[in-house]
C-alpha cells in the first residue's frame, strides 16, 4: 500500500488549507520507497503583481509572497531527494526560480532515473546565462532526460541513453550531445532545424558521431526549410541504428533523403535501420527507389498521414507480379519486410496491399503482418520497439 504514496506533487497554484500535511502525510507513508517528485511553477507569476500591488501589507504572509508556497512544499520535499525516481518540473523561469530550485542546482539524486524540464512560455531565455547545472553533485542512475524551450544540459551522468529535445533555444546542439552522451540510444528531436549544424559548413558538415544510437526520431518544424533535415541526416554517423522515425510536414522526401545519403559513407550509417516510420511523406516516383535502395534492411514500415502512398506500394510490388515465375529475392525491394502499417489507406491501396503479399508469398519472403487505422501506427509500433 505504501506505494500508493510515492507520487508528490508541488504546485505555486496549490491554495488548499492542509496543503503541507497532506504533503507531509504522503512523504510519511511513502515510507523509504522511491519518489515520482512534479513541480509546477506556473502559479508564481500572477502571485508577483497580486503580492507587490497589494494596498496592506501586513495581510501578506510568507506564504502569499512570489514563491512563497512553492518554497515551503520545496522545503519539505528537498531532504527526500535521496529517494527521487523521477523528477518533471514545468513553467520554468529562471528569472524568478533560480533561488527555490538552487537545492537541485547543487545537489545529488544518487537514484534519479528520469528528468523533464520544460520552461514557461514567456520565459526569454537569452535573460539568464549559467546554463542548468542540474545536480552539480552527480545523478548516476540518471537514463532519461526530456527537454522543452530549454538549453540543452547533461548533469553529472555518463550513462544517459535517452534524450527528448524539443524546441531547442540552442545552437548546434547535436555536436553538443555528441560530446556530452557517447552512450546515447535513443533520440527524439522536434522543433526548427536550422543551425543544429555548423552553419558555416553546409556544403561539407563536420560528422556527428553517435556510436551508441539505435532510435532516433526528426520531427521538423512547420517553418523549417526542408534541406536542414537532409543536411542533419548527411551529418549523423551512427552505425547501430535500428529505428528511424521522420515526420516531414509534408516536404518531398526525395529531396530530404536522396541528397543526404547519396554518398557511401553515409549512406552506410543507415544500411543497419530495420524499422522505418514516414509521417506526413508526400511520395514521388523518384522517393520510393531512392528509399528502398538507402535502406535495404527494412522489416518494418509505417506510414502516419502520407500521401500518395500507392506509388510506394507499386514499388514493392514487381511490376511483373507472379504470373511470369518467380524471381531472386535479391530482385525485390526491401526482400526482409515483415509488417506495413498505416494510419489510412484507400481501397487501391489496400488492392496493392494484398497483391504484395501473393507476390511475397510465392517468393518464400511472406509478410507477417499489416494493420491500417488511427490507432495501428500506435499498437506495432510498440510492438516492433520490443523487439529492437
């Protein structure tokens, strides 16, 4: 039963009367166990104009001051720092927080395994320098890092394996992770693209090297300029990749993947992908050959909102089909592929769909499976992660 008190939750919203017993009876019957620790920053900005404007100031306690109840929950919560699994603080500003979180600064978390930081929409983060130093006295348990409208930081940690950035305020910031987490596994990137590389070096980007690195996904911004992407791609050397996740906005692939992989130490970085998920692809008849040919190991295919998708499928289904004999399996596109999945398909697409699997089928390379709906992409995508 003890664990049903390991979850606590800080907020500057929280007005309750009883506020710090019930923090404290969670802390007490938690027992030793390990701590899910939330903060919510949010509510401390409308307390300053309430608390400042205030015409009696002798009606304001402690409490009502900016960061007044945060920091008597802090203060609470700060000495079981010890017993942290998981930490997620939102609506950061370091304008106004830097003294509350100053015992996360400079502190230990010697169990800490997951840590999000996401700033508050206002905060103008060209304000404060420094960067975050998180836990300047180590988190050696530390796997997992998620990061919104942040600078990118690494605490005391050399064993991070998964970073979630989104909205960098950062430049370069993948020569910054290859430099912090040689031991990174899997990445997950969204937001504008341009400058993640030097930016003096388009024609000839200095490598990325991500050695440890087997899931990686691209999510671009609406405003990125398609080339950034195909630029970052030329740029990554990471040759245990397994999963490759690219949300286009609907670009042209072609232009994005062929152009980044066209030379052959490159394209040898991602020879190792098995699993490749396309969100928001608009297909040519140039995207599909240059796809299969740069990723020739695939076992698993999803497709999140495409168009066009039939030319893909035309593609993997030999334009001669069964009815002439069978062929080599050297001869088909993507010969190892098990499952296609995709958020909708047309009635020619599902046509095309069962066509492949005769063709597969009386080659001796039978698919497994496919699976098309809104939920799908959700269900083999996990299942496929599994496995990988």
């Amino acid at each position: 039963m003890a664990d049903l008190w390991t979850c606590i939750r800080v907020s500057a919203d929280n007005r309750k009367p009883g506020r710090l017993e019930i923090q404290s009876m969670f802390l007490e019957r938690s027992r030793d166990l390990p701590l899910d620790v939330s903060i919510d920053l949010d509510g401390d900005r409308s307390d300053q104009s309430s608390y400042y404007d205030s015409d009696s100031e002798s009606e304001n306690s402690d409490e009502d001051r900016p960061g007044g109840r945060v920091a008597t929950q802090g203060a609470q919560i700060f000495p079981t720092m010890w017993r942290w699994r998981s930490l997620s603080i939102r609506n950061l500003d370091m304008s106004l927080h830097q003294e509350f979180l100053e015992p996360i600064w400079n502190g230990r978390a010697p169990n800490l395994e997951r840590l999000s930081m996401e700033a508050h929409p206002d905060w103008d983060h060209n304000s404060s320098s420094g960067g975050m130093p998180v836990f300047k006295l180590g988190a050696p348990k530390l796997r997992e890092i998620r990061l919104r409208q942040l600078p990118l930081f690494f605490p005391q940690c050399d064993f991070i394996t998964t970073l979630i950035y989104e909205d960098p305020v950062d430049f370069h910031v993948f020569k910054q992770i290859e430099y912090s987490s040689p031991s990174l596994v899997e990445l997950k990137f969204k937001g504008y693209m341009f400058d993640l590389v030097w930016p003096d070096q388009y024609s000839h980007p200095d490598p990325v090297e991500l050695p440890s690195l087997r899931r990686l996904t691209l999510r671009l911004d609406e405003l990125d300029y398609a080339g950034d992407l195909s630029i970052l791609l030329h740029s990554l050397r990471a040759p245990l990749l397994e999963a490759l996740t690219v949300h286009f906005g609907y670009n042209s692939t072609f232009y994005l993947l062929d152009d980044a992989l066209n030379q052959p130490a490159v394209a040898s970085s991602y020879t190792p992908v098995r699993s490749l998920s396309l969100e928001e692809a608009h297909f040519a008849k140039l995207d599909v050959a240059s796809i299969t040919a740069r990723f020739p190991s695939i076992t698993h295919v999803s497709f999140v909102d495409c168009k066009d998708m039939r030319l893909f499928f035309q593609h993997l289904l030999y334009p001669t089909g069964v009815r002439d004999g069978l062929y080599e399996s050297t001869e088909v596109a993507w010969p190892l592929l098990q499952s296609i999945c995709m958020t909708a398909a047309t009635d020619a697409d599902t046509d095309l769909i069962s066509r492949i699997f005769s063709d597969r089928n009386a080659r001796g390379l039978p698919l497994v499976s496919w699976a098309k709906g809104p939920n799908s992409w959700n269900y083999l995508q996990k299942k496929w992660e599994s496995v990988l």
